[in-house]
C-alpha cells in the first residue's frame, strides 16, 4: 500500500444490457444520460484521484464517451464486455494511475447513489485505510456497490463472469468499514418497468 491516500472512483460503465435490450448508459434522465448522473455524482464526492470510467468498445463506447463530454474524467475500456463486469473490474485496475492508494468502485447504473453518499463511502475509508469499504443498503442490509478496495487486494481479483470480487470480500469482510445507505438508492435499471420508474424519480 502506498502512503499517497489516492483514492480513485471507478465507474463501471461497460455492460451490454442484454437484459434491458438497450444501452441502460444511455437511458434519458431529465436531458442526460443515465451514466452521466452516476458520474457527475461521484465527481462531486471529489475522490482524491479523481474519476475514471470503463466503457464498452465500439460505436456504443463511442456513445457512453460522448454522453461524458465535458466532464473531467479519464476514459478506459473493457474490450471484452461480454465477459461479464469482472472483466471492467480488471480493466479499471489497468488503467489506474500510479500510486494509486484504493478505488472505489460503482456500478454506472445505479444514479440514486447522490455524491453526499459517495462522500460518506470515502470518508470511511480516509479515516481509517481499512482493506474494504462496503456500502449496505436499507434495514436488511442489501450490500452492493459502492465500495471501497485497497489496493493491495488488487492482485486477488481473480474472478469470471458477471460479479465482482465476491472472494476477496468474504476473505476480508472482518476487516470491513460498512456504510449504511437508504434503500431507495438500490435502484437499478434492469427492465423497461426500471427505467419508467427511474425516469419518473427524475421527472423525465
């Protein structure tokens, strides 16, 4: 681990939405794109790295980018998105930049996740450096992204297919920081009845 305390915030931005039938990146909330709110949210929190985002290739990375335009974040790409999230995990670990202390990590169709709790994810992890930062959200304490990786468990992400560290997370989870999140900024959007439901949370 370094001593920099550079944290990057990673937005995973890449899938194929082969369950919505459409780019869910591209999705209109009130006259942006969906990924560009999760950006724009996890700009605000103002990671001391600042923010990188791993796009699809191809003319639909040519779209997520263009979405981005005029927001100050660096650009990657997952070549092999349909090999699953795990592979943009690995992409973004290429891409960061050197002394790289931790990422975080957030899924680019989550934008209920505001800066303010992307802010608390991170504060979590400045006072105290811990390996893992693990958001939990409502009171049954779903846990999904955000989170917080050190850089050190870099070397073990190891996974294939659609998830994320699953491993790396079982094998720390004792050394954990949980931040606790409203359950309303679960949300995703998986289905057309998703995006109906985002888009009137936006009034779009």
């Amino acid at each position: 681990m370094t001593d920099s305390g550079r944290v990057v915030g990673v937005v995973l931005a890449a899938g194929l939405s082969t369950r919505l039938g459409r780019p869910k990146q591209l999705v209109p909330l009130a006259g942006r794109a969906l990924v560009w709110h999760t950006t724009r949210a996890l700009l605000d929190a103002a990671p001391t790295g600042g923010v990188l985002v791993v796009t699809p290739p191809g003319p639909l990375g040519e779209q997520v980018r263009a979405a981005l335009a005029g927001l100050d974040v660096t650009l990657t790409e997952n070549v092999r998105p349909d090999l699953g999230i795990s592979e943009s995990f690995r992409a973004a670990i290429r891409a960061l930049p050197p002394g790289t202390d931790a990422a975080n990590f957030v899924l680019g169709d989550m934008p209920l996740v505001t800066a303010a709790m992307q802010a608390r994810v991170l504060a979590a992890y400045a006072q105290a450096r811990p390996p893992l930062v693990l958001a939990r959200f409502g009171p049954e304490g779903v846990r999904a992204p955000p989170h917080v990786f050190r850089a050190d468990l870099f070397p073990h992400f190891s996974q294939q297919g659609d998830h994320g560290p699953r491993h790396v997370i079982r094998e720390y989870a004792g050394q954990a920081v949980w931040v606790d999140l409203p359950l309303e900024a679960l949300r995703d959007v998986d289905t057309p009845q998703d995006v109906a439901g985002m888009q009137a949370t936006f009034g779009s």
